[in-house]
C-alpha cells in the first residue's frame, strides 16, 4: 500500500513538472523572423569602386545602428549581394529572381541605369526599393516603392550654379558621359543654369571611349565660359589627362563632382588642380557631428589611415533606412515600411537628412571643396556647406 502511494506521490511530481515546463515554454516570447534584403550593386564593372564604397558604408551603418547585433526590432538581418556588373540587364534578372523569392526589400543601385532599370519592377511586385549612389533625377518620384540613399543630380548642379554668381549670358558646356548619368546631368544643367539665363550645349562621350583626345580638342574649341564635367568610374584619369593635355583646364572655368579619393592625383599637380572648382557629395572632413565621428573613428580602426570615401555615407544612410522602415513595420510588410520612411528626418554622416514625402527626394547638405597639396599630395579644403534648402530639387509627384 506503501508502494503505491509512493508512485502515486511520484506520478504526480512528474505531471506538476511538465504542466510547469509547458507553462514556462508558453511564456517564452517567439523568435521574430529573419528579414532578407537583396543588396543589388556594383562588385565588379565600370562602378565597382563606387560599389565598394555602398557596401562598406552599409555594412558598417548595420553595426551602427543595430549595436552590433545584425539585429532590428528582433528581427535578425540576412543580407543577400548580387553583383550586377554595372549592367542594367544583370540586375533585373537579379531583381527578378530576389523577388521570386519571397524578398520584401531590395537596395544597392550604385548605376543610374540599373537603378531606372530596376525600380519599376518595385511597384509592378510591391516591393520597397532603396536605390544607392545612382544620381539620376528620374529615381525621384518614379513610384511610391523607390526611395534614394544618396544625392541626385540636381542637387550637384545646383552646387556648381553658384560658381557662375549673379551674371548671366554665359556659354556652358557640359562634358558627360553618354549614359543616363551624363544624360541626366546635361538636362539638369539645362534646366537649373540654362533657366537662368545661360546657353548651354554638351558633349557626350561614349562609355566604350577610351582615348578621349578628340573630345577634349571639341571640348577646347567650343570656347566656353564655364565647363561642367560629370564623369563617373575607372576612366576618369584618362580623361582628365586628355582635357589637360588640350589646354581645357587652363582656358576655361572647369567644374566637376569631386570624385573618390584615390582619382584625386588625376587632376593633376596643385597648378592644375588648383584651376578646378569642385562640388562635392561628401567629404569625410567636412561634416561635424556624431554620427559622421562614429564612422570616421570606426574604419580608422581597420588602419593603414583608411576613412569614409565619397558614397561611404548612401550606403550608411541605406543602414538607418532600413532601421527605420524595418522597426517600425516590426517586419517588412511593404505598405508600412513605405509609410515609415515618408518624412522621415534623421542625422546621417552628412548632416540632417529627410526624406520628403511627396516624392522621396532625399533633402541633405551638400558641399564646395577645392584641393591643395600641403605635403605633395592632394587634399580637401572645405569652401563652404551648402544646406539641403539651397539644393533642393523640384517636387515630382508620383504617377497617378
């Protein structure tokens, strides 16, 4: 009798543990699910410089802004890198086969091309696109499914109008690539200097151009009052060369984009250099404030005197877009990530930033820079900040 008590008494335990075990598993929180994001960018290609910028920069705005922990809101972040070649074609079908799927965000875009490219596919899927470096002006309110980490073109052209000051009757010509990078630049230049009162004209240089002498010498003979290059990738030095090698830089006022750091010694020596007026997206030196502190003291870390180059911060700025958009979805439920997003203000490395709402131009500061070479070597000196009001693009609704 004894004895089955005894088993009595133990058969009970075991059912009070269990009913324990099963009330404490009740209460343990579930684990809140993986977010995919497809980073379709440059890793190789006429961009794969700039692409290595974007990725660093994102990388590193993840560590920024989730603490370390790859985590936002709980949800842990899986990054999927496709490498589209800087080719238009590679990325849709990158796109393509991300959406296919299940991917619910994708960003990179380092080309205009490929971010033109991809970002109807965003509203024909429903999906939330964030489109990187890529410049053009037709990213902005293509769709309410695109948004941009980083500046557009008009906003390099509207830095550069302040080099012509208060005159007006000049003769401007715009030396560009014949891409919808250059293509954009030279309708912005129309548009934002033209409009006050300007002639301009244009040379588009094919990208498969690689002696550009013939350019620089119509480039020379075209006589203008002010020269506005917009040049992007691996043959910028050459084409630099060429223009100095014609005299260009010495018979008309140049401006251009101030480019990745490595191509500063293109420009040639300080009494070449020295003739450039230069706009710039981003200068590493340039911005005070925290945010800009973190990452500059953050890849100083990695030595060899490594620090931010020029699309470091769109890639950073990617970073806290999708902090935004993914904590306050609690997820990536498309509508809501797209709310989350609209007029949201934030501190970049830049400075502040906002999206605006209407159509998702990314209103930032941007900056006047020339070079000078204290020891031998080029470095930037910051003219002036130039605040996000004073280059702010025309709204562009969205289609209806």
């Amino acid at each position: 009798m004894k004895q089955w008590r005894w088993l009595a008494a133990a058969l009970l335990a075991v059912i009070a543990i269990a009913a324990l075990s099963a009330t404490v598993a009740t209460a343990r929180p579930h684990a809140k699910s993986t977010v995919n994001v497809g980073i379709i960018y440059s890793r190789t290609g006429l961009l794969s410089a700039y692409g290595a910028e974007y990725i660093e920069g994102l990388r590193l705005g993840l560590k920024y802004v989730t603490k370390g922990s790859n985590q936002i809101n709980g949800h842990p972040i899986n990054l999927t890198l496709v490498d589209d070649k800087t080719d238009p074609a590679t990325a849709v079908s990158a796109a393509k086969d991300l959406i296919g799927k299940g991917y619910k965000i994708i960003a990179g875009s380092t080309s205009s091309g490929v971010g033109l490219t991809v970002a109807p596919l965003a509203a024909q899927n429903n999906i939330l696109f964030i489109s990187g470096p890529a410049a053009s002006d037709a990213l902005t309110g293509v769709n309410r499914n695109t948004f941009r980490a980083g500046r557009q073109t008009i906003q390099d052209v509207l830095t550069a109008a302040n080099f012509l000051g208060k005159s007006t009757g000049k003769k401007v010509l715009v030396f560009a690539q014949d891409s919808a990078f250059g293509q954009g630049n030279v309708a912005a230049v129309k548009a934002y200097i033209g409009g006050k009162g300007h002639a301009v004209s244009q040379i588009l240089v094919p990208l498969s151009a690689t002696d550009f002498t013939p350019f620089a010498q119509q480039a020379k003979n075209a006589n203008a009052d002010l020269l506005f290059v917009a040049w992007a990738g691996t043959t910028a030095g050459a084409m630099w060369r060429a223009l100095d090698q014609q005299n260009v830089l010495s018979s008309t006022t140049v401006t251009t984009g101030l480019a990745e750091k490595a191509t500063w010694g293109s420009y040639g020596d300080a009494g070449t250099a020295s003739k450039i007026k230069f706009l710039s997206h981003y200068v590493y030196t340039a911005p005070k404030n925290k945010v800009n502190d973190w990452l500059v003291k953050e890849m100083r870390k990695r030595g060899r005197g490594q620090s931010p180059d020029l699309f470091t911060p769109d890639g950073f700025v990617t970073a806290e877009m999708l902090y935004r958009a993914i904590s306050k979805a609690d997820g990536d439920d498309v509508g809501k990530m797209i709310s989350a997003l609209e007029g949201y203000q934030f501190l970049a490395p830049k400075g502040v930033q906002r999206i605006r709402p209407e159509d998702h131009a990314m209103q930032q500061p941007m900056f006047q820079v020339q070079l000078s070479f204290p020891n031998g070597k080029p470095v930037a000196k910051i003219i002036k900040a130039v605040s996000p009001g004073n280059v702010q693009p025309p709204v562009k609704a969205f289609p209806s």
